[in-house]
C-alpha cells in the first residue's frame, strides 16, 4: 500500500515535470521575452545586458530548472499586459473562482444524486423519464447559453438577481469573500446554477447507470430474499456500492468545473481566474497564460491523488492487491 | 459470409439493409426519426446555403443599415421579408443562421476529421508495437484525458496567437481552430482504436499476413483498420456534436471564428451585447439552431452506441 502511494506519488511529479516543461515552453519561445518588456527604443546592447540580467543566455537546462524553482514558490513573473507581478493578479482572482467552483459542485452533487437515485429506482415513472429527457437536453445545451438565457429571464425580463461582477465582497486580508453579503449572495445564484447544470446532467446519468448495474447484482437479489426492508436494501447497500465509482468521476469533475468556470466568468462578468485566463489569450499574456496552466494543473494532480488514496479508503479490497 | 448466404441472398445493399438490426431499430423509434430527419435537413440548408438562404448576408450591397435591428416578422415592426428579424448590421437573421450552421459544421466535420486521423493512426501504432511505444503513447493519452477538452483547445488557441504574425488571426482562425479541437479530442479515438488492435492482432488472419511477409504497414491499414472501424463510428458522431459545442464556446469566448464570417457562435456572441437593449432574437435564434442541431446529432449518436453495441440493449 505505501508502495502505491509512493508511486502515485511520483507520477504525480512527473506529470507536474513535464506541465512545468510546456509552460516554459511557452515562456520561452513563444513571442519574445524581451521584446515584451521593454519599449521600441531600447538600444540593442541594453536588450544585451537584460538578456544577460535574465539569465537568457544560460543553458536551457539551466533556465528550465530555474523555472521550476520560481514556479514552486509561485513567481511567474510580470504581466506583459497589466504590468503587475503574476502571483498577485492570481491571488487577488483566487477566491472568486474557489467560491463560485465550490457552490456550484455542491449544488451538483446535492440534486444531481438523489435524482439519480431516483430515476434509478423509479425507472418506468414519468418523472423519472423528464429527469432523463432534461438530463440529455443538459448535455446538449452549452454551458455559455445556459448562462445568456438565465440573464435573459432573471435579469432582463423579471430584473430579480444581478447579471455581471461578484456583488459586494468582504475583504478577509488574504481571501475576498461574497458569501457575507446580500448582493454577493445575490450575484453568486445565476453564475453557480450555470456551471452546475451541466456536471449535474453529468452526474444524474452517472448515478443511474451505477445504480441500475449494482441493483442486477447477485448480493442485492440476495438481500432481498433475506426479506430486508427496501428503504435498507436501497440506501445502506445499493447507494454504498454505487458510490465508489461515482466518488472517482466526481473528483476528475471538480477539475472540470473549475475549467468550465472560464465560460461562466466570460458570461457573467465574474472576475476570478477563468477571465484572467481568457484576456491573457486574446492578448497573448504568456506569462499569465504559464501560470494559470501550472496552477490549473496542480490543482488537477491534487485531486487525482486524493481520488485515489479515497478510494483505498473506501474500498478494503484494494488494500492488499496494489502492494 | 457462406457461400449459402450469398446465394440466398441476392437482392444487394438495399434488401440487406432491410434486413439489418440497425435499421429495424432505426424504424421503430420516432425520436431517432426525427433527429435525423432534422440533422438532414440542416445539413442540407448548410450545405446548399448561398442557394438556399434569402439573403447574402456578407454581400454589402444587400445589406441595408436602415434595415438594422428589425424584430422577427411576428413582432411589431417586423417585415415578412426578414422572418426571423435583423442583427446590428441590418443582416438578415435567417440567412446569417443558415451561412453561420454552415462554418459551425464544416469546423466541426473538419476537426473530427482531424482528431479521427491521428487517434486511429496513434491507436493503431500504439496496439501494434506494443512495448515502450505503448507505454508512452498511452501515458500521453492519460495525462490529457485527465484535463478537460476545452481548456486543451483553449491553450492551443492561445500558443497559435502567439506564434502567428498579429494581423493573420482572423485569416488563420479557422485553420487554428481545427487544429486546436482536432488536438483536444484524439485520445477517446486512440484508446478505442488500441484496445481492439490488442485484440485484432492475435487472430489468425493477422498472423496469416506475418507470416506471408507483408510489411507491417500494410497489415495495420490493409488488414486490422478495416475491422476496427465500427466503434471508431460511434465515437465520431458523438464528438462531432461535441466538437459543434466547443467551437460555438470558443467563438462566444472571442478566441474562435471572427465576426467578419461569423459561425453559430460568433453570432451568440455578438447578440449578447443586444441582451439587455431587449433584442432577444439575435442571440436566442442562433442559439436555438445550435441547440437543436447538437441535440439531434447527440441523439443520433447514442441510438447508434446502443444499436451496435447489443450488450447496452
């Protein structure tokens, strides 16, 4: 088992290693580092010596080391566009996204299972049939017009809830938060339940289909010939069963959700690190570009790891084989 | 097939399509009827557009400023000359739908196309060659699979821009996106594709090639691609839709086609900024097309997963 750990361990590095490298990549040869930092009237021996300040000139090896060693202690650099350090413009974007990424993951587990639940056990009734039928116009449906057709009917037509920005947020020193005032409040609904739907579409499906499978199985036909109550055999032994796959996707869609959140910010104004991203491409802000893919990333790897240690966990059988 | 079957069967395609299971399941559901109905007749309208659409939108001198903003032709002030209203520019919305339908699926068809050519050729390789080959191929196929399409085509998009001369964007923009979804949707192929070779290349016709001495080439696109087409089917029509998505997103997210031959997308996004001056109809048009488009290719798609793969029945 730690030999597993350790191993998913060192995957992990690797794929944070060869990230590292593509983002260095980018910095380095695409666009020219140097032509964006200084003006046009730079003479030729002053762009020289900034090369040189740079560590430009060094190996590439050297330079790629020297990435990964800032990069770990969360330099990226300046802005070409805005001209400000990259960790600061991220920190200061950091918690828009968290919140709206959270909310919206809660809000999609906490209806997407229990109507999965639901259209599993109830296959044949009508309510069950309109979830499926709604869960496959969810997955038709983009996420950006999701987003334009609820500012269209809430903010537009019936101006009940805020189309753009955050709100009102409270300033905690090192973390911004929405969730302590009204406005706040108000602005988060519209921006969650957009990136919520689709991975709830996600889920319904997911759900049922786990579910339907572990109800054919031999162990639940058993319990009921044991005579168990349907509530037991439903929610202590089918829903325990279904959830160890669904834990996995569930991880590998908070990634998602958080990569979503770059169309929902677009749409809504939100200003969190999704529309950082988006401006740094249109304006080919390589550095702010970098470090979005590195942080993005990171936050990818962590949570495949922990998907996987959950899983050992939650699953004793695992326990023995890997080691 | 027996020489029996061939004798008893002469009729051809048509009478063996009659008899097939996919037809028959075809026949019976009038929702696969209707979806593909409707994906015909769009690709149809996409296809024959400059002889279909009532307008040229992107002829100058059909266009008419005064004709700007026109609500459809069932609201007040509409004109039954313009049925779904006009946009900003005094274009004619249904027009602008049909030329925009028409970017929107060549982008799609053409980076399924894409992705389609290198996920076979990298399954093919990878289940062929087996050994560190396979192992490398794969582990790149995990890591991207670990990230979600979009953000892959973003990034791309994004490196395409910054590598380009400034002023080429919109020239390239159709080029670059394919490309960048191309790139992003590969894998699902490569890994289907793979996992049958595994299977393909211990049977005895493949052993049959070795041994006769053709080049290893030939037996992978002469002997094993033909049969491991069928699930490579299935995959394509559900990407396309998927495809359609995610060009229509990065086109309202401005990194996709420019406004100057604007696909479904593009035309979303230039009506948002109509929203709240209450000219609904120049997003919501766009995005109903789109939205009706995806959902008949999507239902398509899983109709035909389920009606080729008999264990889902």
């Amino acid at each position: 088992m730690i030999l597993f750990i350790l191993r998913r361990l060192a995957e992990s590095v690797f794929v944070m290693l060869a990230v590292a490298l593509i983002a260095f990549t980018l910095f380095r040869f695409v666009g020219d580092p140097i032509n964006n930092l200084v003006g046009q009237d730079t003479s030729l021996e002053e762009r020289e010596q900034l090369k040189e300040d740079l560590g430009l000139n060094d190996p590439v090896i050297v330079q790629f080391a020297r990435f990964v060693g800032d990069a770990a202690r969360g330099d990226f650099g300046y802005s070409y566009q805005m001209r400000l350090p990259v960790k600061q413009l991220i920190a200061e974007r950091f918690p828009a996204t968290m919140e709206l990424s959270m909310t919206s993951a809660l809000i999609a587990l906490f209806v997407g299972i229990p109507m999965g639940v639901y259209t599993a056990l109830r296959r044949r009734s009508l309510i069950a049939r309109s979830f499926m039928t709604a869960s496959l116009m969810g997955v038709s449906l983009p996420t950006f017009l999701i987003g334009i057709l609820l500012i269209l009917i809430f903010g537009v037509q019936l101006r009940w809830l805020p189309t753009f920005g955050r709100g009102q947020v409270v300033d905690l020193g090192w973390w911004t938060t929405g969730f302590l005032t009204l406005s706040g409040l108000k602005a988060l609904i519209m921006p969650a339940i957009t990136l919520a739907i689709f991975q709830m579409t996600l889920i319904v499906r997911l759900v049922r289909a786990e579910m339907l499978e572990v109800m054919r199985s031999d162990y639940v036909k058993f319990a009921r010939a044991r005579g168990l109550k349907p509530r037991v055999i439903n929610f202590s032994i089918a829903l325990k069963n279904t959830l160890v796959p669904v834990i996995t996707i569930i991880g590998l869609q908070v990634g998602s959700i958080i990569a979503f959140a770059i169309i929902t910010e677009s749409v809504f104004q939100w200003p969190g690190l999704g529309l950082l991203f988006i401006q740094a491409i249109s304006e080919v802000d390589i550095p702010v570009m970098a470090a979005y893919l590195m942080l993005i990333s990171f936050i990818f790897v962590l949570i495949n790891l922990a998907v996987d240690l959950l899983y050992l966990v939650i699953d004793p059988r695992l326990r023995g084989e890997t080691a | 097939m027996t020489d029996t079957d061939r004798t008893e069967r002469p009729a051809g395609l048509l009478a063996r399509l009659d008899e097939s299971d996919l037809w028959w399941s075809f026949r019976h559901s009038p929702t696969v009827i209707v979806a593909a109905l409707t994906t015909l007749v769009m690709f149809a309208a996409a296809i024959f557009a400059p002889w279909i659409a009532p307008h040229d939108p992107f002829d100058l001198s059909q266009v008419n400023l005064l004709d700007a903003l026109l609500p459809p032709m069932w609201e007040e002030g509409g004109m039954a000359a313009f049925p779904l209203g006009t946009d900003d520019q005094g274009r004619d919305m249904l027009s602008t739908i049909i030329y925009g339908a028409r970017i929107s699926l060549f982008v799609g068809f053409a980076s399924v196309a894409l992705a389609m050519v290198i996920g076979v050729a990298v399954g093919l390789v990878s289940g062929y060659a087996g050994g560190w080959v396979d192992t490398v191929l794969m582990r790149i196929a995990d890591v991207q699979l670990s990230f979600p399409a979009i953000l892959i085509a973003l990034l791309i998009d994004g490196v395409a821009r910054g590598l380009l001369p400034r002023g080429s964007h919109d020239a390239l923009a159709f080029y670059v996106l394919v490309t960048a979804i191309g790139l992003s949707f590969w894998v699902q192929y490569a890994r289907t594709v793979r996992g049958s070779v595994l299977v393909e290349r211990r049977k005895e016709y493949v052993l049959a090639a070795q041994v006769t001495g053709l080049p290893s080439l030939t037996i992978l696109v002469r002997h094993i691609l033909p049969n491991v087409t069928g699930p490579v089917l299935v995959i394509a029509t559900i990407q396309l839709a998927l495809a359609i998505i995610t060009e229509a997103t990065l086109s309202f997210l401005g990194v996709g086609i420019p406004p100057t031959s604007p696909s479904l997308g593009t035309l979303i996004r230039i009506g948002n900024d109509f929203l709240f001056s209450g000219e609904w109809w120049i997003t919501i048009f766009p995005g109903a097309a789109l939205v009706i488009l995806v959902l008949a290719v999507n239902i398509l798609g899983d109709w035909l997963r389920d009606a080729l793969n008999p264990k889902l029945r």
